[in-house]
C-alpha cells in the first residue's frame, strides 16, 4: 500500500513538472516577436474636436479630405522579454493611388524593461531630438469588459491624455505578457493589441503578429543626432505649440496625431 501511494504521489510531482514546464515554455514562445499594426487617422473626425476652429474652418478642412478621409500607415513593434522597438515599416511612403510619395519624419520608441528606461529618436515641431528617460506610462483604469482582437482575448483599460487632451481605450492581452504595445503605451499587464483614439479618431489595429521564441530587435544608429530631452520636456514643447495655435485658431499641424 505504502509503495503504491509513493507511486502516485511521484506520478504527481511529474505531472506537475510536465505542466509547469509547459507553461514556461508557453510564457517564452510568446514573450517575443514582431507586430505590425495598421493606423488609421480620420482627419475629419480629428478636426471636429478642435473647438478654437470656426464652423467654417471645420468645413473648408471636410471638403479638403472627403475623397480621402481615412489616411492609413503601418507601424511595426519588434519585442522580446528585456526590450521592444517601434517605428514605421517604411520610411518612404506612397498614396495609394500611386500619385504622390514622401518621407515620413524620424520616429524610433526603443523601451529597456530591464533598466526601467526609455530611448526615442524624434523629429516633430521642426525639430529633431534624442528622448532620455526613465519608463513612463499613463494611469490606467482597467474595466470590467472583453473582447477578441486577431484571436487574442483582450481586456479593456482607458485612460486620458492631457497634452494632447484625448480620450484612450486601449485592448490588451496577458496572452502576450510583454507591458507594450504601440507608439508610447504600455504599463499594462499583457500587450496592448488594439488602440482607439477619441472615438475612432485615431485607431491602431494589429495586421500580423508573429511569435517566436527569441527576437532580435533592430539597431539604433551609433550616432543619435538631435537636441537630447527627457518626456517632460517634449511634453511641455508640445503644450506651448498647441497653446500658440489655438491662439492663432489654427490647426496644430506639426505635432504627430
């Protein structure tokens, strides 16, 4: 009787190593890779909450984007356990009906999980910087309400931007248990798969997701060139350009939607 109780306890502890070995495998195979999302900005709806602009303004800037109201880019977010990188799939684009290209300005968000630091190559307001600092993310208020994004059961969290006054929703994932997701967000527990932007204004969708079980991520360059800040300071830039342009009632243009 004793022998035949320490086999079925020995049986347990195997399963048990079976399963959590299981699971560490699991954790890692998904704890990197690469995800391209699809953004899309509605230039219209953007326009509307500009509340400095007159009616018509809002109408002259409706008539000009009418044939074209959804402009679309694909971002790319390459991640692994310590670090993740994000930027344009391609620095050169073209409209879709092939009638025009151009180059979109330098926009790299590298993020250390492991040092707690964040490193950024900017050109926005005309002007080109390297972003120090340390990791910095949004208050968060995680909500009771689910929803599936590209085959993964995502949670929902929302939060508010003061700079640039937006309303957020984001979707995330612990399936993908990397604190990430596109552009600066992040600091939620999974990856954030889906972002929505004062009401479809502005959303980020994922188009492909590749997993592996290691990721390199893409070189920074050996030279950074630009004026070296942390976020606070952007952040501030950014506030005193809103503040001149609505002053002017003018559109903020330069700052990235």
């Amino acid at each position: 009787m004793g022998k035949l109780n320490n086999n079925n306890q020995m049986r347990k502890i195997i399963i048990a190593i079976l399963f959590l070995g299981f699971i560490q495998a699991t954790f890692a195979q998904n704890s990197a890779g690469k995800i391209t999302f699809e953004k899309k900005r509605d230039w219209v709806k953007i326009q509307s909450k500009a509340t400095y602009l007159s009616k018509e303004q809002k109408d002259r800037m409706a008539q000009t984007w009418k044939n074209e109201t959804e402009y679309k880019q694909k971002m790319v977010l390459t991640f692994n356990e310590k670090q993740s990188h994000y930027t344009f799939e391609n620095q050169e684009e073209q409209s879709e009906d092939g009638t025009y290209s151009w180059r979109n300005d330098l926009m790299v968000i590298t993020r250390d999980f492991e040092n707690g630091k964040i490193l950024e190559l900017y050109e926005t307001l005309g002007k080109s910087y390297v972003v120090e600092d340390s990791l910095k993310f949004s208050k968060w208020k995680i909500l009771n309400e689910i929803k599936e994004v590209s085959g993964y059961i995502c949670m929902k969290a929302s939060t508010y931007d003061p700079v640039k006054r937006q309303n957020i929703v984001a979707w995330f994932t612990t399936d993908i248990p990397v604190s990430a997701g596109p552009e600066r967000f992040g600091g939620l527990p999974g990856m954030i798969l889906e972002i929505n932007i004062d009401d479809d204004a502005i959303v980020y969708t994922p188009s492909i997701i590749t997993l592996a079980a290691t990721q390199e991520l893409p070189k920074l360059p050996k030279k950074l060139k630009g004026k070296k800040v942390d976020i606070d300071f952007l952040n501030k830039e950014t506030e005193e350009y809103i503040k001149q342009q609505e002053a002017m009632h003018n559109f903020p243009w330069a700052i990235r939607y």
